[in-house]
C-alpha cells in the first residue's frame, strides 16, 4: 500500500547521531586504487 511506503516520509528525517554537538558522520578511509590505464587517456 502507499501508506506503507510513505511511512518513513511521514515520520521525517533520520538526523545522525551527535558527539559533543557536532553529527558524527562516517569517517572513510581514502585509499589509493592502482592505475588500471596504461600510458594517458585520450578523447
């Protein structure tokens, strides 16, 4: 049914968790990925 799917809508947003009054988001790890492309890449 709609309402069901509109549910979570109605209620309103999730707001992130808090730490000392700032949200504490996910923190990523950034890691580099090996080139795949040898020499440059053309257009």
């Amino acid at each position: 049914l709609a309402r069901d799917y509109l549910a979570p809508l109605i209620q309103g947003e999730d707001y992130p968790p808090y730490k000392n009054g700032t949200p504490q988001y996910a923190k990523l790890k950034n890691t580099l990925v090996s080139k795949k492309l040898k020499g440059r890449f053309r257009i």
